[in-house]
C-alpha cells in the first residue's frame, strides 16, 4: 500500500495553515509524516544554525546526531548542494553518517523559507533497504515547499 500524499499534504496543511514559528511546523511535519507510513523509522529535521552546520530539530524516532557540518553524510550533501538526496543503500554512499545503526535507506529534502533561504534539511531513515521512490522525494518536497515557502 502506498502512502496517501493528497490526504497527507491536506491534513499537514489544515494543521499549519496560519502558523509562521518554524520548529513548531517542523515539529508537526515531523509528526504527521513519521505516523503516516511504516517504511519511515526517523523522521525529522536538522536546522541550519551557523554557516556549513545543522544541528538536530523537531523529530520522531530513536537519537538522532546532533550537529552534522554540511561536509559529511546525506544531510550535509543536502544542504551543500541544495538537492534532493535519495539514498538506497546507505552503506554505499560515502561519508554516511551512522547516527542509528538500524537506518538502511534515506531520503532527505532541502528546506527553504519564502525568501529562498536554506533553513535545514528533512530527514527521513528507513530501516528498510531501497524503500523510498522519486514519488515519494517530489510529493515530500512539494509539502515542504507548501509550508515553510508560504
């Protein structure tokens, strides 16, 4: 079964549609998407603080590293390159970062405000090998981009 993305951006969009503080719409992605499907074990954002460094946001799941420089792993190749990182086996990309030794794939999306500006990264693991599409990269981006570009 695969995952429901209208009722999912509707549901995200009816619970943020107003609110301008970003953890508090991170925090309630986080949630919203980490509950929506089984493939996803961590779910959450890593927040710009400095110039080339994230530090650990709003998430759902187990630990999570707390500062990862824009120089190593999936969310810093993200950041670094403004792109989409869709990873299915995390063990062949280089400089992965094993924050939890469970994580098998990972998609992580680039987060923008309305200005354009690099605010963090959305992380999601799966402790399932290959387990996320290009559907699932663009119709994630598309309800990033719905709350925190608005």
């Amino acid at each position: 079964m695969s995952l429901d993305y209208k009722t999912l951006a509707q549901t995200i969009d009816a619970l943020t549609r107003g609110e301008t503080d970003e953890v508090a719409l991170m925090a309630t992605v986080a949630c919203e998407v980490h509950h929506a499907d089984d493939r996803f074990d961590w779910t959450g954002f890593y927040r710009v603080v400095a110039p080339e460094l994230l530090k650990i946001g709003p998430y759902q799941g187990g630990h999570g590293c707390l500062v990862i420089p824009f120089s190593r792993g999936v969310c810093g190749a993200a950041a670094r390159s403004g792109e989409v990182q869709l990873v299915a086996d995390v063990e062949a990309f280089e400089g992965h970062i094993a924050c939890a030794t469970s994580t098998r794939s990972e998609l992580v999306i680039p987060v923008k405000d309305r200005k354009g500006r690099l605010i963090g990264v959305f992380d999601i693991d799966s402790d399932q090998p290959d387990a996320f599409s290009h559907k699932d990269a663009s119709e994630m981006s598309a309800i990033l981009a719905s709350v925190f570009g608005r």
